[in-house]
C-alpha cells in the first residue's frame, strides 16, 4: 500500500503502529497526510486523527481515499498552506498554524517536504504543548541530515521536557521521542537560531540563482 517514495513505507508504519498501540495512542496528530492517513484510519478505529496537509491536491486525493476505503476511525483532514512563522528566535516554513485536540498521544511528522529545509521542525512547536506527558514523537527520514538536525534542535528547545527514545531502522528510518515533560514556548537557544538564519540564507541564495539562470 506503501508505494511511493514519498511516503513512510510499510515496515517503517508497521513499527510506529506497533509503537502506538504499546502506548495505547488515542488522540494521533499527522503532518503529511496520504496512505498513513488511510492506515491509521483502519488500523485504530476508536481513534482521533489529525493529518494536516499543505497541497489542495493531496488533501483531496487522502479525502477521497478515506470515504472510499477509510477504517473506523474519526479523521480530519485540514487543510494548512505552508506559510512563514517565527518559532524562539527562529524563522521557518511550515504548516500555517491552526488549532490541535488535547491530551495527544502521538505525534507523526512526515512533512513538509524537504524543500522547505527546517520546515519539520516546527510542526513540534507548533504542537508540543498539546500533547500529554508520555506522548511519542515520530519523525520519517531521519537517515536525512536535516532531520538528524531538526531532532538535535528539538533537544535543545526542550532540554528537560524532550527524550529521543530510539530509531527505527527501517525504510527512511523513523526517530521516536517522547515528551516528558512541560513547556509553553520552545527554550531560547543561539545553535538553533543561527541554524535556523543559515538554512534560510540558503534558501534565498538557491532562490536566487535560480531565478538569474
Ligand atoms: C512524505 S509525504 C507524506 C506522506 C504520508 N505521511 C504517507 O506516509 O503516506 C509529505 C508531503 O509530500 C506531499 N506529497 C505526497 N505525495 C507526493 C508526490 N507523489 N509528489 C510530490 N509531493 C507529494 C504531500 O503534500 C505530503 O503531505
């Protein structure tokens, strides 16, 4: 069912699936909807599911699967254009910011695409405070750099709130962490912020070049 690239692959959502029910995860919110989306949808029929989804295209096309051939779970699909937010002392390109459920139990992070750097990393902090203590956190392609990246960053803006628990070697390979502790706003860190300036100079410089092809 997994059959893009694009998506997290069998073994990787055989892995958190088996990771959701251990920790009994009721309340599931998604970034990057589509075949995760129908899965969670058959595989865990009591629950709530989030799946926010940036591309009018994809949202329609996870929509449309999940009337045909949806499970028994609640899901809402939204709708969030990737839009410019300021997160501490940083800038990111990420899901335009909209209300969440509480008491999450789990978090998937499969997007934004790549193209939007460090654009994953806010989807934690846009989110963390909504989630339970004891809540897990996914985040695909973690055999990226940028993602290995965005979980260092993520340690440091919940230095005691934050665990990485382990990975899950499979497909892109998935970083499990868990939340353990309370924090209303992301923790001020200078290695985040010049992270944060340095992927969008870089952005900007590739935007330009580009353009001047
Ligand atoms: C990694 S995908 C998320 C996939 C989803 N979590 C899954 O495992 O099925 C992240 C985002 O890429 C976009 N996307 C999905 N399929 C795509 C495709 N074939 N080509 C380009 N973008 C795609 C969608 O906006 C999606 O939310």
């Amino acid at each position: 069912m997994f059959a893009s690239g694009w998506s997290l692959g069998e073994q990787a959502y055989r892995a958190i699936q088996k990771d959701l029910v251990r920790h009994d995860a009721r309340t599931i919110v998604e970034f990057g909807s589509g075949t995760s989306t129908l899965r969670l949808s058959r595989d865990f029929p009591g629950a709530t599911v989030l799946s926010l989804e940036s591309e009018p295209q994809f949202c329609d096309e996870t929509r449309s699967q999940l009337s045909e051939v949806g499970g028994g779970a609640w899901v809402e699909v939204a709708l969030r254009p990737i839009v410019w937010q300021r997160h501490s002392l940083g800038f990111f390109r990420s899901y335009q910011p909209g209300s969440f459920p509480t008491d999450v139990d789990a978090v998937l992070i499969d997007g934004p695409p790549i193209t939007t750097r460090r654009g994953r990393e806010a989807c934690l902090y846009q989110v963390f405070r909504y989630a339970r203590i004891g809540a897990r956190i996914y985040l695909d392609d973690y055999c990226r750099q940028a993602e290995q990246q965005v979980v260092r960053n993520w340690l440091r803006a919940y230095p005691r709130e934050l665990v990485y628990r382990e990975t899950f070697a499979v497909d892109h390979q998935v970083a499990v962490l868990e939340k353990v502790g309370e924090r209303r706003t992301p923790r001020i860190s200078p290695q985040n912020a010049l992270d944060s300036a340095i992927q969008n100079g870089r952005s900007l410089l590739g935007r330009v070049r580009r353009r001047w092809k």
